[in-house]
C-alpha cells in the first residue's frame, strides 16, 4: 500500500527528473545551436579569398558612383570608357595570365581613381603578373606585387583609415595565397602614394625602393626618375596604346 507520504516523495522525484530533462536538453540545444553558428562564421572566414575580395570591389561605396564598377559585367562596364576590352586580352595573351585578374586589377584603378593601365603596369614590371613569393633583403616579397609586410601594413592603414575601406589586415599567409588581395593593396598603396608625393616619378619610386630609399635616390641624383620609374611610364603608355611589351625585371 503507497502511503501520503511515498506518493509524494514520488511525485517529486519523478518531477525532479523531469526538470533535469528538460534543462539538459536546452543546454544539448543550445549548445549545438551555438556549434553550429561558430561554423556558420568559420565557413565565413574560409571562404575562397579571390571571392571575397571581389566581394569587397562591389560592397565599396563611394561618393563618386563612376567608382562603383562591377566585376560581374565587366567587359560592359569597360567597352565605353579608357579601357578596350581588346587590349586587356592581348596583354591576358602577353602575359599569359587570365583575364579575370586583369580585369580585378582594373577594378582597382577605378576603385582608387589612379590613371588607365597603371597598376597593370606596375604589376606587370614587379612579377609579369606571376604569382611568386621571394626573400629579398632578410623579409619576403609577396605574389605579384612584391610588396613586404610591413608596407602591405602601411598600405592597409591607408586604406581603411584614409580611403575608408573595410578589408581584412594583412597577413603572411593572406599575402602569399590570394593574388587579388595582393593587387588590392597595391593600388591603394599607390594611391595613397600619388595623394601625398603628387609626383607620378617619385610615387613609384618609393613604392620600388621604400620611403627611405626615394630619398637615398634623390640624394645621389636629384630627381626622382629612377629607371623603375621610367619604366612603369613607359609601360603604361604602351598598355593604353595596346601594344604588349614584354619587361625585364
């Protein structure tokens, strides 16, 4: 016979066990909830970094809407303006490199309103467009723009702060694996160069030598029309004519 008192200390535990059920399964629940949106955002962050990038080209705003362009319908974008889609695939051809990163490369231009064909250019003179990751003077100069570290930080801090662009910081790794990433830096390196030297000589030159060595090329020549200068100039005329010369770097 179940006694007034047993049933109710039944009662409480099979009440206790059902409290904890529940508590258990919310905690099961959240917790993989919480697992599966910490992938979510993992996914995010391995995404292919060519696809962000380009991601990033069209997110930009900017005050000047002719900035805006878009890599998706680029040959349309292009066909009325300083670019001849023509020319971009005989220097895709010259080079033997895929148009899709000439045109990510245009993208920049535009982006950062430096002149038709002159990062082309100068990617051109530092790499042929090859992707390619050396030891230069104790640091590494990184894929096809052979920019170092700390100026690829420099360029970064221009970028976000002067440009006010939202990109990710540079990396070892993010340098040496994505080539756009690579080319996005360089343009607004570049661009942040012009901005502070307004001499077109003396931009490329420190981009090529550093800060410092503009200035050690100055100093033994009294101008800034270093031969790489000369012929990132040179290069970019013959782009914009469409001729395809070959450089020796």
């Amino acid at each position: 016979m179940i006694t007034e008192g047993r049933l109710s200390r039944f009662l409480a535990i099979a009440l206790l066990t059902v409290t904890t059920v529940i508590i258990v399964s919310q905690g099961i629940t959240t917790g993989t909830a919480a697992f599966v949106d910490y992938r979510e955002k993992e996914k995010l962050t391995t995404v292919n970094l060519g696809q962000v990038n380009y991601q990033i080209i069209n997110d930009m705003k900017s005050d000047n809407k002719s900035n805006n362009i878009k890599l998706d319908n680029k040959v349309e974008d292009l066909k009325s303006g300083d670019y001849k889609p023509e020319i971009i695939e005989k220097i895709a051809q010259a080079y033997n490199v895929e148009e899709e990163y000439l045109y990510y490369i245009v993208g920049v231009e535009k982006m950062f309103q430096l002149k038709p064909y002159e990062l082309l250019a100068l990617i051109a003179q530092e790499s042929k467009f090859i992707s390619q990751t050396k030891m230069d003077g104790g640091s590494y100069s990184y894929n096809t723009t052979q920019m170092k570290l700390n100026t690829a930080k420099t360029a970064y801090m221009a970028i976000t702060e002067y440009y006010g662009k939202d990109i990710p910081a540079p990396t070892h790794e993010l340098l040496l694996e994505d080539k756009y990433y690579a080319a996005l830096l360089a343009g607004g390196y570049l661009k942040y160069l012009h901005d502070t030297y307004q001499d077109k000589y003396e931009s490329y030159t420190a981009y090529h030598r550093g800060i410092g060595g503009r200035l050690d090329f100055f100093a033994q020549n009294g101008h800034y029309k270093s031969p790489y200068a000369l012929q990132i100039v040179e290069l970019n005329a013959a782009f914009a004519e469409g001729k395809t010369k070959i450089v020796n770097n």
